[in-house]
C-alpha cells in the first residue's frame, strides 16, 4: 500500500469519527451515520489496499 493511500484512507476514517462524535453530541441522527459510513469506507479501502499488496507479495513469490 502506497503511504499516500494509506494516509487518505485513515484520514477518511479519522473524519468520520470526528463526524460520528459530532452527530452524538448534537444528537443529530443523519451526521453520526454519515460518520459511521465514512469509517467503514475508509477501513474497507485499507482492507482492499491490503489484498491487493498480499497477491502482488504471492505473484512475486512465483516468480522466484
């Protein structure tokens, strides 16, 4: 995973934590499921950039 990846999808999970403690305590439904959202996007994103980084390492191991 490129460390500017990785950087944009942990701070797109930072955000929606930050969005998520706002909407609690606000008590605004919308706003804290708009953060839960973006904590998932930003988890899935990395989740992704690490398979993707694990078949580059097994395709490089077959190489060898």
């Amino acid at each position: 995973m490129s460390g500017e990846d990785e950087l944009s999808n942990k701070a797109e999970e930072l955000k929606g934590q930050a969005k998520e403690g706002l909407g609690r305590v606000t008590d605004n439904e919308s706003l804290q499921a708009e953060g839960q959202a973006e904590q998932s996007k930003g988890r899935l994103k990395q989740a992704g950039e690490k398979i993707k980084d694990a078949a580059a390492h097994v395709k490089d191991a077959f190489k060898h």
